[in-house]
C-alpha cells in the first residue's frame, strides 16, 4: 500500500515579481516499508516537499495523499490530527521546545493525540533509549549538545506507530558513527511497516535508501532516479 502518494504537485511562494517556484508538477508515491532520500542542491525544493508530505503546508496545485486519505478534503482539526498520528517529523531546525525536558519534548506527540502520561513516559524513554539518550532525558535543550538535540528531534519523529516519517537533514549535526545509528533506526522503522523520505546531501546516507530522488530547481530528476543496489547499503 502506498503510505504517501504526491501527483501533480506544485507550491508557489509569494507573487507576481517575488514569484518562486519551489515545487513544479511532482509526482512521488512511497510505500509502506520503503525508504526514500531525498537529494539535491540548496533551494531545490527538499524541505518543501517533505513539508507538503506531512501535511504541514498546502500545494498551489496537484493533490497529497497520506495513507489514501486526500489531505485537501480535511479541515483544521483532521488535519492536525493526521500531522499528530500518521505522520512523523524531523524538522531541519529541529523546533523542540526550549521548556520541555527531552523525555517531555518526546512524549508531546502521545499526549496531543490522548495518550496517558505514564505511558507517554514510558514510550518516550523507550525510544530515547533507542537512541542512546537515557541518561539526558531528564534534560532541556538548551543543555544538550547539538548532535543530542537532534537525536531527541529523531526519537519524538519515531514514538508511536506513525506509518509516515519525514526527517529534514536528520544526520546534520551528527558524528558519522551516530548518525549510521540514526539511518539504522529509520531502516528499522521502515522494516516495521513504516514510509520513510529523508532529505540528506551525503550520499553515503542515501546509499541506506531503497531509493533516491533527485530535485533540481523543483522538478524531480527522472534520469537520476534510479533504485540503488543492494550492494550499496
Ligand atoms: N515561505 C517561503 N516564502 C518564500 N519562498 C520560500 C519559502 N519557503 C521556501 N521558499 C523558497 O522555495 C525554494 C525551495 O526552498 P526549500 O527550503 O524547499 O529548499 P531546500 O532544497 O530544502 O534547500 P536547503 O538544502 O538549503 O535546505 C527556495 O528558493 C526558497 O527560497
Ligand atoms: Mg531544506
């Protein structure tokens, strides 16, 4: 089943003389248990696509599908809550909040979506374990290191069962001996079922894909677009 299918899709910014073009008539299905990367130069239109996937803007043009549902035909609310429970972020500026512990940033998804504390707790741990973040999750932001401030940006992507993971430049700020553990818990998550599209600039990170897409100036590359081997992986 296709987890997330784009057709047609196109996101203009602003008008008239300060008209962009950041997305032009793309068309992108990933299905459950695929893994995506996302490559291609600054300004390409990467964030804003994985911002149309999620939900978290709207295209001038073509439709979004997540999990067959047509993110157009939502209201507010429904929308928030497809954001909440089928799909999950990793932001490229990781947006956690500076008031919240990382296990708290972590279990806010679970909450906003109804889940008790106690087992919000419980999965948010879980997961910050996953990550090799147990003994800071007691910790803000603020007095985490970057390459730890993105792991817990991973770990609140990754709690829950989101069938959708979005992850913006996920290994950025990482060593490279962590963010393999990154990419292998993505992989992870795709071998449970789940749809990945990551947006990196290392190649050697979208050699983990099943995979990758190129976008040049808001079109994706068709020629570029070829499955890699397994040998690459
Ligand atoms: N809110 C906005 N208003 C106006 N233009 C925007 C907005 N968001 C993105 N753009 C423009 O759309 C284009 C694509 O931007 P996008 O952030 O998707 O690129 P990107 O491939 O993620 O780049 P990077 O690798 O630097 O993160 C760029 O030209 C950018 O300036
Ligand atoms: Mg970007």
């Amino acid at each position: 089943m296709n987890v997330l299918e784009m057709a047609g899709v196109t996101r203009d910014h602003g008008t008239g003389a300060a008209l962009v073009r950041a997305l032009r008539g793309v068309d992108l299905t990933v299905a459950e248990g695929e893994f995506v990367a996302v490559m291609g130069p600054s300004g390409s239109g990467k964030s804003t696509l994985l911002r149309l996937a999620g939900g978290l803007d709207r295209p001038t043009e073509g439709t979004v599908r997540v999990a067959g549902t047509d993110l157009a035909a939502l209201d507010g609310r429904r929308l928030a809550a497809v954001r909440r429970r089928d799909a999950g972020y990793v932001f490229q500026d990781l947006n956690l909040i500076a008031t919240l512990t990382a296990a708290e940033n972590v279990m806010l998804p679970l909450e906003l979506d109804g889940v008790r504390t106690r087992r919000a707790r419980a999965e948010a741990l879980a997961v910050l374990e996953r990550v090799g973040l147990a003994d800071v999750a007691g910790r803000f932001p603020d007095d985490l290191s970057g390459g730890q401030r993105q792991r817990v940006a991973i770990a609140r992507a990754l709690v829950g069962e989101r069938r959708l993971v979005l992850a913006d430049e996920p290994t950025g700020a990482l060593d490279s001996v962590t963010g393999d553990d990154v990419l292998r818990l993505l992989r992870a998550r795709c071998a449970d079922g789940a749809a990945c599209l990551m947006v990196t600039h290392d190649a050697r990170h979208a050699a983990w894909a099943d995979r990758v897409i190129f976008l040049y100036d808001g079109r994706i590359d068709a020629s570029a677009a070829a499955p890699l081997p397994e040998a690459a992986r």
